[in-house]
C-alpha cells in the first residue's frame, strides 16, 4: 500500500478565494508530481518535483504554484479559485530512475 | 510531446469474456510502460509494468501486457474477466525515469 497522502478529498469554494491542496508522501521518494484529471480525459501534468527547492511546470498550463520545501511535501496553491479550475486534482511520487508512480486519492475541486 | 493513445473510451462485456485495451505511444526511443486501474471511488493502482526484458508481462488479478516494440504497442488483456475488473484502465509510458504521460484512459463495465 503506498503512503501517499492528499488533503482534502473533497473541497467545494467560492471563486477568488486562495486554496492550498495538500500532498504528503512517507515514501522519501525524490520525484512528485501533481496532474489534474477531468472526465474523459487523459491526465495532464501541470506541475512536478525532482527534489527539494526544484520545482517545474508541466505539459498543461496552469495557473496554480507548487513549492517543495521539505522531500515529503509537495502543496499546490490557486491564489485566486475560478469555476475552470473546477476538477480532480491528483498527486503521485515516484523514486528516481525507471519505477512506477504512486497516487493519491486525489482533491476533487468545485468552485462556485 | 509524448503521446499516448488509448483506442477504446468504453468497453461492455460480460463476465467470463475476454478483454483487450489497446495502447499505442509516439515516442521512439527507450521506454518503460504502465498500466493502471482506479476502481470507483479509489486512487490509482499499478496494474503491471514493463522496464525490459521478456516483453509479455504478467500483473495482479490475472491481467498481462505485450510490449510489441515495432508497433509502439503495449496492449492489456485478460483471459476472462469478472465484475469486479468494472473500473477505469490507464497506459502510462514514462521516458528516461521522468514525466509520466497518460492515455485518456478506458472505462471497463463488466455485466455479471
């Protein structure tokens, strides 16, 4: 069972306000990344990590920040919620070199 | 950009029937290749991999996958499948141990 945690499950919020999706892993895997998932869609990479204090964007623009300050702590933050940034937010870790990610649950986001 | 292209968007069969998800990706040079389920309501899980080797590989739940190189395949199967294999299936390929790059995904419903 992989440690991988995402807080909170579920958040419904009003636009504009600032929210911070939590992820944490117990794994001390170097490499986190978050992907947004919609219905029918492939996940897309919009932020990741190969290590403390290196962060990059992904494929997909996005209008959140991540910051990796600590190995086991990877926050996204959206500084001003729109009804757009209304999906499923999930954040995987993996170890370096060739091995597999490990999810999270996921945030599913509405912004109303 | 890597692709990845998963064929079928919904899958029906009934149990005990055979399955079969195609998986093809665009990038050419080293890979490692992944599939993956999310059962309804649970986070992503590694279904089986492929890193090298002997290209028919075997996962949980009586799942394989064919790596066929020259036809940038790796497609799923299951000899019979049950109810409880109804979830969603993910191809995943992940180029020199970095991003991961996802397929839209499959939606599989098994009908006792």
């Amino acid at each position: 069972e992989a440690d991988i945690y995402q807080t909170p499950r579920y958040l419904v919020i009003g636009t504009g306000k600032k929210i911070t999706l939590e992820c944490s892993q117990t794994m001390g895997h170097d490499k986190m990344y978050w992907y947004q998932q919609d219905p029918g869609m492939e996940l897309h990479l919009i932020h990741y990590s190969y290590g403390v204090n290196s962060t990059e964007k992904g494929d997909l623009s996005s209008e959140s920040t991540v910051s990796r300050i600590r190995t086991e702590h990877f926050p996204l933050t959206l500084e001003s919620a729109r009804p757009s940034h209304t999906s499923q937010y999930l954040c995987a870790s993996s170890e370096g070199g060739p091995t597999e990610a490990f999810f999270g649950q996921g945030t599913r986001l509405t912004v109303v | 950009a890597q692709s990845v292209s998963q064929h079928n968007h919904h899958v029906i069969l009934s149990e005990a029937a055979s399955l079969e998800l195609g998986c093809n990706y665009s990038y050419g040079g080293t890979v490692n290749l992944f599939w993956y389920v999310q059962y309804p309501g649970q986070h992503l899980q590694l279904l089986l991999k492929y890193f090298s080797g002997d290209p028919l590989v075997k996962g949980i739940k009586g799942f394989e996958a064919e790596f066929i190189k020259s036809k940038f395949s790796f497609n799923l199967r299951k000899p019979s499948v049950q109810w409880s294999d109804t979830a969603e299936y993910f191809c995943a390929v992940n180029v020199g141990g970095n991003q991961f790059y996802f397929g839209t995904g499959t939606s599989l419903t098994v009908i006792p």
